[in-house]
C-alpha cells in the first residue's frame, strides 16, 4: 500500500546529492503534478547544503526536508515517489526498499548490476502496486513522434539502426568519477551511454528483441581503487530476426557525439542529437530520399532531403523531454494504476546491454538471446 497523498501533487524524494538531480529538480518544478518534499543524503548537512543551493535557483513554495540517511527517506509517510540516481551498485536494495515501503520508484540507468537484479526490482514493484521507470528523458520528448511517422512512412523498410553516445573524459574524470569504478559502475561506458543507444535501437524495432549480440571492447581502464577495469570504449552490435542489423559505439575518450541514424529501403532518417536535443526552442531530424541515375555517360545523385523543426525546448522549459518525464511519472503516481510496459522495456534494455558486455568480454563471441 503506497503513501500517496489525496492531493493533485506528486510529492518527490530525491535520494543522494549528485549533480543530475539539480536538472531534475528543476524539471519537477515545471511539472506543474510534482513538488520536491525532501532530499536525502548519508549526512544531514550535505541535504540541507544540496536544498539552500537549488532552493535559491529554483524555489519551492514549501522548502524541501533534509534528510539524514536513504531509509529515513522512504519512511517518510509524507513521499508518494522517490527519485534514485544513487550508482548502480546500490540500487537494487534501495529499489526493493522504496517499493516495499509503497513508494514510487523513477531509477536512473543503467538500472541494474544484472538482468536478474532487474528482473526481482521489477517484480518487487509490481508486487507492491507501486510504478517502476527507468530515467531516459529522451523517451518523453516531443520530438519522438515525429520521428516515428518519419521512420514509420518515409524511409521504406527499416534495415539498419547505427547511434554513437560518447564524450570525452579528463584525468580528473578517469581517476575520480564514479562511472570508472568497477564496485559503483561495472559496466562503464555501456551502462552510462549504451543505456541510450540500445534503448534507441530496440524503440525503433517497435522493442523486439535481438537474436544476436555482439560486442567489441576497444579500451578498458583501472584505476587503483577500482577491482576490476571498466569499458571505457565499445562497440557492439545486434542481429533482428527478419535481417535488421543495428551497431552502436560508445565512449569516455571521444569528443561529444549524440547522433542516430536509421536506413530504410528508400531512404533514412538522422538525428544528430537525439539523446539530449541542442539548446534552443526546436529540436530538428532530417529525412533523406536520395536518388541516384545514371543515363549513357551522365551520373547524378540528387539529394533529397527534408529537414523537420519539432517545437522542444531546452530543459528551463515546462515542455522539456526533462519535465515530460517527471509530469508523465507523477501523473502515473498520481492516477493508482501502474504501467508495466515501463519496467518490460527497462529488462530489455538490461538484457540486451547484459549480452553485450558478455561478448565483448569474451572476445566478440555472439550472444544468442532468441
């Protein structure tokens, strides 16, 4: 039994002082269905810290609660949902615990250590009532639609799906970051950016599975506090039953690329931005019909290519993929029914990043998944 409240407002606890909750923050401020009621942290004055700054950016009408300690948090009958970017190696027990506690669970990615992890999240969750999703803003932009008419209406047959999600990380980055320490975040640049590629690829393939997965690691770093090396650059790919073919690179040693592209039979469509949309107030993708000709000693390729302006504001705006994503969770919070097709596609998105770092730790040997 969860601890709603009566009220239109979903009333949010956030769970750790990281930096991506300070976007987030913002984001349930424009919900306009969403208020911060308390934020966490393993010390009270980290808390309070984390709320003076943000409150005085972007204020509340009733100031959060600083709270001392995860369990505190979700004991709290005055939270309906909790927010949890907490690393990867510690959600699954706070996860279980939020659920349990009748809480609301929006999870940053990648969600889980292992598919089977996820699997008993997921069901915990299910078993409590309580609404699981796994935070990929992306999937609640404006934008999305669009492209899927294009990819649905304009480009023929879809026969293959590449993206590339890498950026470029300092010494600073590699020796203190926690997405180089193989206890927080084993799997590294594929679980930080390939939650984003293969989510893309499988919401393409209307999320139909893969029957194959491959995986190449280029780089692998370790540091000295860290177990195990991490992947620091990857490629992988997946073979669809009906001859789809989809790769995607990820990386912390290139410089910022966020870009997808998707072939069909008559054209293709490309995003260059389509993990976090270029600031402005449009967001844009172009569809290419290209035609080639060739009559006695003439050649022509002509371009044919549309260019489509999608309105999608940066993440200060109440229209943002940020705030969508905390509006369409709370209102799910809010209505006493759950949608499970958000926890379905979170175990796939594992599964398939699961294989993945299997092959690629395995010399590229492929993963069968169907």
């Amino acid at each position: 039994m969860n601890s709603q409240s009566d009220s239109k407002t979903c009333r949010w606890g956030i769970m750790s002082t990281a930096t991506i909750g300070q976007k987030n923050w913002q984001a349930i401020r424009l919900s306009g269905n969403g208020t911060v009621a308390a934020v966490a942290s393993r010390n009270l004055s980290s808390s309070e810290k984390y709320i003076n700054q943000l409150q005085a950016a972007v204020p509340f009408e009733t100031v959060p609660e600083a709270v001392e300690g995860y369990q505190s948090l979700i004991d709290s009958p005055e939270i309906d949902a909790v927010y949890i970017p907490l690393p990867t190696g510690m959600r699954r027990e706070w996860v279980i615990k939020a659920a349990e506690a009748g809480k609301h669970v929006l999870c940053e990615k990648p969600c889980a250590l292992s598919y089977a992890e996820l699997q008993e999240m997921v069901e915990v969750c299910r078993k409590n009532s309580v609404q699981f999703m796994d935070g990929i803003m992306y999937m609640h932009g404006p934008r999305l639609n669009s492209v899927r008419e294009a990819i649905d209406t304009k480009i023929g047959k879809i026969k293959r799906i590449t993206t590339q999600f890498s950026f470029f990380g300092d010494e600073e980055f590699d020796e203190g970051n926690i997405r180089t320490n193989s206890v927080l975040e084993p799997f590294g640049c594929l679980g930080d950016l390939g939650w984003y590629t293969i989510r893309f690829a499988l919401w393409v393939m209307n999320y139909q599975l893969p029957n194959k997965v491959y995986g190449r690691m280029i780089s692998t770093y370790k540091r000295d506090d860290s177990p195990n090396p991490v992947p620091m650059e990857i490629e992988c790919g997946l073979q669809f039953a009906d001859g789809v073919t989809s790769s995607f690179y990820n990386s912390f040693l290139t410089g910022h690329q966020q870009w997808a592209h998707v072939s069909g039979t008559e054209g293709s469509v490309h995003i260059p931005d389509f993990v976090l949309p270029f600031e402005g107030k449009e967001a844009k993708f172009s569809i290419f019909n290209s035609q080639f000709t060739a009559t006695d000693c003439d050649f022509i390729m002509a371009e044919n290519r549309t260019e489509v302006v999608v309105e999608e504001p940066g993440n200060s705006a109440p229209n943002s993929q940020e705030t969508n994503l905390f509006r369409n969770f709370a209102s799910l919070a809010l209505s006493g029914k759950t949608d499970e097709h958000w926890g379905e596609v979170a175990l796939m998105t594992q599964r398939v990043m699961d294989a993945c770092k299997a092959s690629a730790e395995n010399d590229g040997a492929a993963i069968d998944l169907c």
